[in-house]
C-alpha cells in the first residue's frame, strides 16, 4: 500500500492509503465514493467506513475486491486471439538494424583485419576480432 495525502476527485475527502502509486490526482475516489459509484441504486451502499457491513452481500469472491475497479464492462471486440498475436496493436516493429563504424584496424590479439564495429572505439590498440572476442569471453 502507497501513503500519501490525496483529495477525492469527487467529494473531496481526504485519501491516505492507496494500493498503487496513482500519476495525479485526477480521477481518485475515496472508499464511499467508489462503493456509491458501484451501488446500481447510486445510493447507499453495504460499504460501511470502508468496510464491507456484509460480506455475504457482496458474492461468492475469494480475494478482497473493496478496491479493484470492475473491468468486466470493458468493450472488448472477441475473446478469440489476434491473428497477429497482438503485434499491430502495440505498434511493434523489426528490431532496427545497429549502426555500424567502418574502419580499418587489425586485432590486437591475432592481427587480423577489422573493417567492421558496433560501436565507435575509444582506443584501438585493445581491439579484438570476433573470434579473439568470442575465446576471451568463455
């Protein structure tokens, strides 16, 4: 649980513990009005200081729901998978190719040609070719 010192965007309360750290405060509801924006009547509710007054009201759930909005009511189009698994949803492209330095310099190891790095290097007299690289590293 976060503690802080949060405003009630609707009744303006105050809200000392949350059970995540919220961005703003824009949007936050204290216990009573997130039970009443639940309550289908709008009214009163069987939240009671924050607590449930009675549990057998609130269904048969084995974990404490008091602050986990419902997102059953989210406009999904299909339970069915996306053909593409999800990918142009999230924009995902190919790795972009790194740039590379081109460059003339010998391995200081074996003295071979490097004409090729992924990185522009500092100091070249401790380059190593990839296999000198590779037999260095296991």
């Amino acid at each position: 649980m976060f503690q802080g010192n949060w405003k009630c965007s609707k009744c303006g309360g105050a809200i000392t513990e949350l059970p995540f750290q919220p961005r703003s405060e824009a949007g936050l509801t204290c216990r009573t009005c997130y039970a009443k924006s639940k309550d289908p009547a709008g009214g009163g509710s069987s939240y009671q200081n924050g607590a449930p007054a009675d549990t057998s009201t609130l269904g048969a759930s084995t974990h404490d729901d008091r602050d986990v909005p419902d997102f059953a009511d989210f406009d999904a189009p299909s339970s069915e998978p996306m053909s593409d698994n999800g990918l142009d949803a999230i924009g995902a492209t190919a790795p972009a190719e790194k740039p590379r330095t081109t460059g003339n310099w010998q391995c200081a190891t074996c003295g071979a040609a490097i004409t090729s790095l992924p990185f522009t290097p500092r100091d070249v007299t401790s380059l190593k070719c990839i296999d000198c690289f590779k037999r260095s590293k296991a």
